[in-house]
DNA sequence: TGGCAGGTTTGGAACGATCCAGAGCGAGGT
DNA sequence: ACCTCGCTCTGGATCGTTCCAAACCTGCCA
C-alpha cells in the first residue's frame, strides 16, 4: 500500500511536501505540486485515515444514535432523513456512524464511549422531544452536536438545532381543506402532555379562528395508535358531523380512514376529507393527503450547523425552523 | 485526556502492562491487574481509537452503501434491517458507517475510497438483486464483506451470503389461505426478469400443485406499483373470480385492496382474502396480511459471518437462507 | 559582494496505541 | 551451586500522518 513516503520518494520530494500537495497545494511551487499530484496518481495513493485522525485529532465521524423505531407506526421518516443525511456530510466531508445504546432506557448511554474513545468529532441528536438530556449533556462537555428538534421543555437551551414548524403545516392543511368549502373541520390529536402535538393542534386552532370555523366538540386527542384514530373519528362523526379530518400523524389518520370504510363513507374531498401528518409510506401508498416534513432540506441545514460549529464558528443563525409543504393526494 | 502512559504511571507500570491488561489480561498476575484496572477507572482511560487502528491496521468499522430508496413503495424495509444490524455490530464490537455512492448509477462507486483509506475493515453489500458487480469485485480484492441477498444471476459465487427464503414465505401464504378455504387462489408478481420475484412465485406454484388448485389464469406479473396490483386485480377478478389474492410485495397488494374497494368487496378473511410480502409499515397499518422476513435474524447472521471473515476462520456454511413468518391481520 | 526578505522545501518530533524481543525473577531439576 | 524454564513485565521501534522550526533557494537592493 502507498504511503506518504512512497509517494515522496517517487516524486522525489520529502514527506511533508506531498502533504502539503493534498492539504496546502497554495504552498507548492505549480511545477512541484504538479509532478506530485502525477505520482499520486500513479501509485493510487490515499492517506491513511488512522494516521491522519491520530495526528489530527479528528475523526471526521458523525455519531448517530438509533432509536428503537416503534413497530405499528407509520412514520419511518428515519429512513429518508438518514439518506438526506448521509448525503448532505459527504459533501461535507464527513462521515455518518450509527451506534445504539445497551441500555435503550438509558438516553445517554452510547454517546461517552464514542466521545472518550475519540472515535467521533461530533453528533447529531434525534427524538429531543421527550425532553433532552443528551443535549444538556452534551453540551456542558462542549461537544459539537446539532439537534433535529427544538428543546420544548428548555426553551431557553443555547445550542443548534433545527426543526420543523408543524403548527404551519397544519395551517397549510386546514387552508387546503377550508378552500375545499369544508367548514366543519375536526382535529385528532395527541395528548395535551405532547409538546408537539399541541403545536399542531395550534396550527389547527390558528386557521379555525382567523377563518371564523366552529371548534367546539371538533377536537379529540389521544395516543398515536390506529385504533385511537378510529375510536376519535366515530365519536366526533357521531357528535357534530364534521366533514374533514386534520390528524397530528399519519398513524392517526389512517385509523380515520378505517372508521370511514366502517361506516362505508368515503375518504374523498367530496364526502369526507383527511389530511394525515409526515408524508409516510403509508401515506404514500394509501393515497392519503399529508403534511410532508422537509427532511432534505433538514439534513443540509444540520450538516450545514455542525460545520460551522466543528470550525468553531458561531453561526449568526443557530436555530432553524423549515416549513412543511402539503402534498395533497385522493382523500382530500 | 488520559493515555496508556498516564495509566501506566498512576499504576507504576509500564505502558505495555497497562495495554496487556486491556488486551491479554490473563497475561497479568492477578494482583497487578488489580492494581491496573483500578487506574484505568480512577482516570476514566479508554483507549484512542485513532491510535489502535494506525497500529492494528484496523477500524472496527463495517462500510454499508445506503442505496437510494424508492419512494412510494411500501417497503421500509431498510429500517428495520439497520437497526438490527447496528445492534448486532455492537455486540461484536463493532460499528457500522453509512455512505452514499456520488454517482448513484455507479455500484461500485464509493468502496474503493473508503478501502484505500483504510476507513472501514469490511462491508455489508445489500441490493445484490440487479447483478453484483460489488460481490466480484470485492471478492478480486479479498476484502472481507458480506452479502444480504444471493448472488442469483451468478449461482457459482463462493461468498458468504444471507439470503430470505422468498418461495417458502409464499408457501406459507398459499398453505394459510387454502386452509381457510380458499381455491382460487391468484399470484399478482413481478416480471419474469425478476428472480427474486419468479422465486416468489415459484412458492406458490408449489403448493397449488401440491393442493391440486387451480393456476392456469390465476397468476399476472408487472411492475413493483400499486397502479399494477390494481389493475392486475381488476383483471384477475373478471376473468377466474378468485377469491384470495397472494403478491409479490405490499406494494403490489396495497393496489389490489384498492381494487376491491373500487369493487365494494371486502379485503377480509370471508370475503376476498389478500397477504402481501415484506410486513412493511404500510402493511401493519393497513392490517394487510404479509410475509415478514426476519431481519433481525438476517443481521445476526451476517455478523456472525462477518466475524468468521474478520478473523480469517472459514465458516462450515457461509451461506444461510433464513425462513419468513406469516403475520396474519385483518385481510385474510 | 553581502545581506535580507520571500517563497519553498525539509527533517525531526509527535500523536497514542501495539508488536516484538528480551530482561527479571522465582521454582524446580541436576 | 548452577542452569533452565516459565511466568511477568519492560523498553524501544513502529504504524502513517501532520506540526513545527529551521534550512534552503532566489532575486533584489544597498
């Protein structure tokens, strides 16, 4: 295998001078530089990375930890924001590597291992919203993280991080559905206990009120499961007749449209409409209307931050809110 | 940041003692280990990775290309197999690094740099499906790496590889759908250029022979889309009046419960019975019966296989062929 | 002609671990 | 008393790179 050596005397040049061809080519004399890019290219040489983190300190590693995905949901966004993100640190340069905790419990778990053992320089820190001690943790050690998610217990947290604004994407919904003609538009939601979902759920009341549409009796909450979208949509159908159905997930909204086909009505914009939340594969493949998080755009923004924190720059913007675009399908 | 030697001298050994008590501890006299340990926990030492893998000569890292997912199909799959994935490389101390080819039509495209580097000491090749050019040209250059997915265009390949038994799934399917009660039982596939899909089928082909049903116009190949499992439906539904629909994918499937709710039928076990294959999140939601492939299993395997290569033992049987389980809900 | 500033290039040291050959030491055999 | 053996432990060399300070040019000016 080539090294630095091997490519120096081929070249007939010292070491440091065809490190500085790959690092500082300024440096170089064009003649010098040329007849070393030549021979690296002839030996097929690529430094070693061992030896570059060893002397540099660095790793050019990006932990991220997985979180035990919930069977049943019909989320997995993880999948395309992990393509998003391993895409965006490439051209970054950088790498992504995956760890998991022994201890699923234990939120903290996995990340001081990586960190003491230097094999990564920095993280990204996912599902901060049942509060977020990794930040917290992190951060007092002044480890370059980045959060996909706002601190919604702590709102005061000083630290990057970026997130969607899920209270405008359900705007968008309801607009949808109120340009429709649909009046009687109903919510189901999570628990007030979510911090999330009661930011959706504003987003909701946000558009009801400007627009002049009755609330009253139209919003349910409850868990994240199908079988509490279906139980929500019978009662408010049973109740005040709504004609729409906003839902805070898509997990929720397809429990709405099993109580739709019970009830052998339509999930349609002319009967009863149904907009979902995250654009998941579910969604995608049911044909259900859906607030679709732009985890593209999010991944660069995090890469985009945590260069800018890895070079100890403090960016001007360090909290991000994107906002999500509405892609309507069949049943809206 | 404590080091080997800072060890070494809190214990008043040498660095080598401090190394050997890390790496060969039966190497110590008991009471020097002791001695050691309770050092190496008063100063929170781990061993640099940088450091260990310039000398050892390896990372402890497993490559994994993210190839692009296909929007709009139901898999999902991927997630899944990651998560297990990351936790079975923990378990055998290592860890797994994600990267993503700049030229997506390019299938080598991305190993070579990351093998030159010395990056990463071995990969797991997924997506064998459309020809391997990955498996061959990783086995010329005797890096170790092992395959989810058989080589099937090329049967001879001597690599290590996990695969799913495709066709036992389906005759799992057949077999729980003609219990039921069901004769006409229709296949709704892939094109015959698919071998995963024309294994697939051949599963059930097996067991309509072997129960003396019916198949002569009961089965029809296309693409991977809802819009196809449709039609297909449409088509079958028309012709043979069959009453239990077993497909390739969900995908497909989800266009064949689309199908019967264009017809007013009723996708259910007394009615007009459907089993998809994947378990996919769409599956779960939608109560779709389908063939979940044990992915859990899969990356256990491949681990292990990945451990023998690692340490240079040959394994007895290097290529394992897992068996799918039915999940049974609501559509059967 | 000598000194000096600037741009180039160089060689030694360092990063923190492991490999390797050999030193120290007590027990057992002759 | 001497030698050998096996168990512990040690110190120097090494992996491949980058940092750092100094050496080397070259041309310019006094």
């Amino acid at each position: 295998m080539a090294t630095l050596a091997t490519v120096a005397a081929a070249a007939g040049v010292s070491r440091q001078t065809v490190s500085n061809a790959l690092n500082s080519p300024e440096l170089l004399r064009p003649d010098t530089l040329e007849r070393v890019q030549r021979a690296i290219e002839r030996l097929g040489y690529t430094p070693n990375r061992a030896a570059r983190n060893l002397r540099t300190r660095t790793s050019h590693l990006v932990g991220l930890r997985l979180e035990p995905a919930v069977e049943g949901s019909a989320s997995g966004l993880m999948d395309r924001f992990l393509h998003s993100l391993v895409e965006s640190t490439r051209e970054a340069g950088l790498h992504v590597l995956l760890f998991t905790p022994e201890d699923v419990n234990n939120p903290l778990d996995g990340y001081d291992a990586l960190l003491r053992s230097a094999a990564v320089d920095a993280f990204v820190v996912t599902d901060t919203y049942r509060g977020n001690p990794q930040a917290a943790w992190l951060e007092a050690r002044q480890v370059p993280f980045v959060a996909f998610g706002r601190p919604w217990e702590d709102p005061q947290a000083c630290f990057p991080w970026v997130d969607v604004d899920g209270r405008a994407g359900v705007r968008l919904a309801v607009d949808h559905l109120a340009d429709k003609g649909h009046e009687r538009i109903a919510w189901v939601g999570w628990q007030k206990s979510s911090y999330i979902g009661e930011d959706r759920r504003n987003g909701w009341l946000d558009r009801m009120h400007e627009r002049e549409l009755p609330t009253t009796r139209l919003s349910a909450r409850g868990e994240d499961t199908i079988e509490f979208g279906r139980r929500a949509a019978h009662a408010l159908l049973e109740g005040e007749h709504p004609t729409a159905f906003v839902c805070v997930s898509d997990t929720v909204a397809m429990g709405v449209l099993q109580a739709l086909v019970d009830l052998g009505r339509r999930a349609a914009a002319d009967d009863v409409a149904v907009v979902g939340f995250d654009d998941s594969l579910a969604a995608q493949v049911t044909g259900l209307t859906s607030v679709r998080q732009p985890l593209e755009e999010i991944a660069v923004q995090i890469v985009r931050l945590l260069e800018d924190r890895l070079a100890m720059r403090t960016s001007d913007e360090q909290n991000i809110i994107l906002t999500p675009e509405l892609r309507v399908r069949d049943t809206s």
